[in-house]
C-alpha cells in the first residue's frame, strides 16, 4: 500500500487482509491441509512476527500452531526426524518457556519476555535461569 495513502486505508486494506487470511485458515482447516507456520516479515515489521500465534490462535487449537512450526514445518521442509522434534540425531534448538504454550500461546509472544533460555546447536545462547 502506498505510504501516501491515509492511515484509515491503510488500516482498512489491513483489516481486509487478516479477514481473507483468517478465512483462509479455517477453509483450509476444515479442508485437513497440514498448514506450516512462517512469516514474511522483515525490517521494522520483524519484531510483529509473533503476533502470528495470536491471529492463527482465532481459527487454531494451540497445538495445531505449534505443531504447524515444528513437525508440520519440517515435513514440508523434507526433514522429518531431523527438525521440529527433540529426539536423537535430530538439529535441536530449544526453547526454556515460561508459561504452558499449549495452554496460552501468550508465552511464545512478544520479544522473548517469556522466555529466559535459548539453546542453539547444543550451546546455551541466553540464559536468564541463573
């Protein structure tokens, strides 16, 4: 959208958007297409990208969400057994969370307000537990 367009268009084409969106994710939903989890944006937009949960959280259980980000993901990515899972062999980051994800995706949102540990190849990258 041009940025000489007045705010109330923008937040009307934006609003139309998520509605397609939304429909989109229920159409699919009903249709049983296993959906991965992903996010375009970039620049300033990038620290939106958590907002993801929330909007998907309208049409999808917390579990579908999380499912669609790790072993959905990896399936579409053809690396089952190697991603989205903590198993033997598999490319493990891990997340320390605190709050139940599958109960409220508020935990995975944000800017990592809730979570105090991050492991990356097997190396603790943040750690806030101390």
């Amino acid at each position: 959208m041009p940025p000489y367009w007045p705010s109330c268009c923008r937040c009307c084409a934006t609003s139309g958007v998520r509605e397609a969106g939304l429909k989109s994710l229920e159409i699919f939903k009903r249709a049983g297409v296993r959906m991965g989890f992903g996010s375009d944006l970039l620049g300033p937009g990038h620290r939106m990208q958590s907002d993801e949960f929330a909007i998907r959280a309208q049409v999808l259980s917390p579990a579908e969400i999380i499912g669609s980000a790790t072993t959905i993901g990896a399936e579409i990515l053809g690396m089952t057994g190697k991603l989205g899972r903590l198993v033997p062999g598999a490319y493990a980051d891990v997340l320390v969370v605190d709050g139940d994800p599958l109960r409220d995706l508020n935990s995975l949102s944000g800017q990592g307000e809730h979570i105090p540990l991050v492991m990356k190849g097997g190396r603790v990258e943040f750690n806030e537990l101390h």
